[in-house]
C-alpha cells in the first residue's frame, strides 16, 4: 500500500479530483493492476457507516463469465429504460442527455469488456423499511462508492455509478453468487479512459441552496 504521498497514485488535489469527477462509461479494454483496485477500495473503506457497522461487501469481478452475466442484466433493463429516454431526448432536441445516451449505449454493448466491474454491497438482507432505517442503511454504503469514484479520478481511471444491472436483486445474486444476507446496492465499472476527464455541469449552488426555510432562496441574491 502507497504510504509516502509522493508515491501515492491518489495526490492529484481533492478540489480537482472532486470538480473533475464525472461518469466515464467508455472504457479501454486494457488490464487494471489488482493492487490499484484494493487501493480505491480501501480508500472507498474510509467512508462513514451507521454506528460503524461497517457493513459493506465488494465482489471485485473480473470473469468474462460473470460479467456477461450482469452485461445482461444491465442489457434488459436498458432495453426498458433507455428506449424511452431516447425517444424524449429526441423530442426535445436535448443534445446532450443524447450525448449521455450514446455514452451509456457504449457501455451497455461493452460491458463484458471493462475490465474491472466492483459491485458495492450492504452485508445485510434490506427488507421494507421506514425511511429513517432505509437512510442508514443506504447512507452506510454510498459514501463509500462516492469515496471510491474519487479514488478512481484521481489515480486517472475511469468509472461511474450504475444501478441499472441491478433491476432484478435476486438476478443479481444469482449473477454473483451472493447469500440472500448481502445485498447488491452500486455497480461500478472501471478501467483506463478512452474518453478524457472533465469538469461537470451542475445546477448553481444558489439555486438549490435555502436559508432557514426551505425557499428561502437569499443566498440566491447575494452580491
Ligand atoms: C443512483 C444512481 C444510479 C445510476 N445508475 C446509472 C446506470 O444504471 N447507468 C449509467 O450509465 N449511469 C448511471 N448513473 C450515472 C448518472 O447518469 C450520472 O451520475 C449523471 O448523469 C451525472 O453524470 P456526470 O457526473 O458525468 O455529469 C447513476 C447515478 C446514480 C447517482
């Protein structure tokens, strides 16, 4: 494991590597060192959990034969969803939610290439919930995926946050071979960009942001 930061393959800025960070879905086939992979898991570990039950599972899978497996799973879902966001982005003349589609078609017809799939997992069997129980369980196991998408900018891979292959969780669990007491909650594929990095768009903090009350929108007319 990198200790001395300059041999760390995670120094870029935690600024950059936060503004940077987007979903990247084309991939180059190329092999990704295990140990780097570990590395962006144990990273992703240093996320908070409920209580610090540190109840999470990640099933790092590398088989062609379990990819296809979930490359199918993400294929049905896709199949489903997918056409209709086409067809409204065609409607409107929204450019770049087509972008964004193109860029997932590519990965739904690549997926058993990536070379690396991690599917993020809550050590628990979630049954229905009141919401209170719902956040902390789900809060136990996305900040760690948050942790390891930034791992990944920053050490210059590529990945992003899918949920699609995980339509069906008993599919799922099937796909990879999971006990009924861990559940699949993030997919994240990763690999060395085809594409290049860039800084997101996002709505203006002010517009999403109120005081006191919600509405109250007065940082919107500072300055
Ligand atoms: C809960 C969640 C589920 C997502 N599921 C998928 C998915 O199944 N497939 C996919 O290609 N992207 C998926 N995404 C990625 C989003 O489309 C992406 O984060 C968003 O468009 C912003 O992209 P950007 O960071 O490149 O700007 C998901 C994101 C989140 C937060």
């Amino acid at each position: 494991m990198a200790t001395a930061r300059s041999e760390s393959p995670f120094a870029m800025p935690l600024e950059e590597a936060m503004r940077t960070q987007r979903a990247i879905r084309r991939l180059k086939p190329d092999p990704v060192d295990d140990a780097l992979v570990l590395e962006c898991i144990e990273l992703a570990l240093k996320a908070p959990t409920g209580s610090n039950a540190q109840n999470w599972e990640f099933v790092v899978v590398k088989d062609r034969a379990v990819k296809a497996r979930l490359a199918r799973l993400n294929r049905t879902a896709w199949a489903a969803y997918g056409g209709i966001g086409r067809w409204l982005a065609r409607r409107q003349g929204d450019d770049k939610t087509m972008r964004m589609i193109d860029a997932v078609q590519w990965q739904v017809d690549h997926f058993e290439d990536v070379p690396v799939v991690v599917v993020a997992c809550l050590h628990t069997w979630v049954p229905p919930l009141p919401s209170i129980a719902a956040s902390s369980l789900y809060g136990s196991i996305y900040p760690s995926v948050q942790n390891l998408l930034l791992a990944a900018r920053a050490a210059g891979l590529g990945a992003a946050l899918v949920t699609l292959p995980l339509w069906s969780r008993t599919l799922a669990r099937w796909a990879l071979g999971l006990p009924w007491t861990v559940t699949p909650v993030a997919v994240v594929p990763m690999g060395w960009p085809a594409g290049r990095y860039g800084p997101t768009t996002r709505k203006p903090v002010e517009e999403v942001v109120s005081l006191d009350r919600y509405g109250n929108r007065a940082f919107a007319r500072r300055g």
